[in-house]
C-alpha cells in the first residue's frame, strides 16, 4: 500500500464544503492557494488568471469544462470570488482574473464555526472518513437545526432588501444565500432591523449620486462585519450632530413692534 502520493493535492475544508458546495469548496482553496505565490499584483490585491481550458488542463483535469465553468460562476454569484477582464494587456483578451474576498469568507467562518464544532446526542462529532470527497458520512441534528434557523431568520432578510432596494434603486433577490448570510450573520450579533436601515439610510445618501460610489450600495459592503459596525457608527454620529445642531433663529415680522 503507498502511503505517500507523487502530485500535488486537492485539499478541503469539510465544514466549508458543507456550507458551500464540494466543488465550490475544491475550486476557492486552489484559488487561495494560487493567489498566495501569484506576482499578479492590481488595486492591492493579489490575482489568478486563467482560462477555463486552462483551469481544466493545469488544476481540474477530472472535471468538464462546464463543471468548472457553473462552479465558478457560482462563486461570482455568492460574493466569494471577484473576477475581471480589465486587467488584460489586449483588450480583445477576456480572460478573467480571480481573486478572493476575505470580507465575505470571514461571514462565512460565522457559519462555519458551529458546522465544525457540533456534537451529536452521544458526545462530540466523530467525523468517518470518507475516501471519494472527503465530508462527513452524515450531518448530525445539531447541523439541520442550524440550517432551520437560518431559514427562518431568513424572513427578517426580506425586509432588510426590500428596504435597500426601494432606497437604493436596486433589484437584489431577497432569496440569494450569500445575502441571507451576511444579513443573518448581523441578526446573531445582535443587530436589529433598525440598525440595517440607518446604514443603508447614510450610504445612500453619500453614495446613490456617485457613479464611483454607486456600485457599493450592495449587500456583500454594506453588510459585512467590519463595514456594517463602521457604517452604523457613522450614521449614528451624523444623527447626533444633527439633533445638537442649534435652529436656525427667525424673526417673526407678523407681530410688529413690542
């Protein structure tokens, strides 16, 4: 029996492909890895470049072309991994370059925690191996009561979008997973509804006019950790200042002279 293998492998994390997808999972750790040894260097960031073909030929030679593209498309969608094309020395070349946003995995590890430290009725989650893709053989109670949750937190997400896109004029789906988490990741910290609309109430207002700014009024910025507590921060100084600022005095020509 060989205990040791001559190629590089394909690693995972079994909460993270739990939460998102095997393929999802296999897809975001290569482009981690990938970005960590890129010279790709744009706007601070760190970035992969590839075809399809050549995801296929030089990283996922086991998956079709399609496979690779559906999964990556997922990705975009979710937030997880922002691509461009504007990078490209040519531009008639449209490959895409990738990189991840931590921002929105950071929401995702919230999520994630509890996934990995769940413990069954009999004591702590023993995870079997298993040796086709690495997950756990079954997903304790513990797992589907955090998943029920979730759907029914999911009703405040509802009036948290419908209320961004009214302010905003946008169109963003109430039912989108990756915006469930970061509205629902913000719901256990303790925020309430209230606190959603004085966010989004003060980027609106510096930002619905700004074409450079506009398409920020999103819920993967507005809502992740970090720049939801600034954002409430900010609107919440701006309230204060407004209600010590002295009234402007008038003078009342009505009642003449005194």
């Amino acid at each position: 029996m060989k205990l040791l293998i001559n190629e590089s492998p394909l690693q995972i994390i079994p909460s993270l492909a739990q939460l998102i997808g095997l393929n999802e999972a296999i897809v975001l750790q290569q482009v981690h890895f990938r970005s960590l040894i890129s010279h790709n260097e744009q706007d601070g960031y760190k970035w992969v470049h590839n075809t399809y073909d050549e995801w296929k030929r030089v990283e996922f030679p086991f998956w079709s072309v399609d496979t690779i593209k559906r999964t990556i498309r997922r990705l975009e969608k979710s937030g997880c991994i922002v691509s461009s094309a504007t990078y490209n020395h040519v531009k008639t070349d449209k490959t895409k370059w990738y990189r991840i946003d931590y921002g929105v995995l950071h929401d995702l590890t919230l999520q994630i925690a509890p996934i990995a430290n769940a413990n069954t009725a009999e004591g702590e989650l023993q995870i079997a191996p298993n040796m086709q893709c690495n997950l756990p053989n079954a997903i304790p109670k513990e797992v589907k009561s955090i998943k029920k949750n979730s759907v029914e937190q999911g009703l405040d997400v509802v009036s948290v979008i419908d209320y961004l896109n009214e302010k905003a004029n946008k169109e963003f789906k109430t039912n989108s997973k990756a915006t469930e988490r970061f509205v629902n990741a913000r719901y256990r910290e303790g925020y309430t509804l209230d606190d959603f609309k004085k966010v989004i109430d003060v980027k609106v207002k510096q930002w619905l006019n700004n074409p450079q700014w506009l398409m920020y009024l999103r819920p993967s910025t507005l809502f992740s950790a970090t720049n939801f507590e600034n954002y409430l921060e900010e609107a919440r100084e701006i309230r204060a200042q407004e209600g010590s600022s002295p009234k402007p005095f008038e003078l009342d020509f009505s009642k003449g002279e005194e």
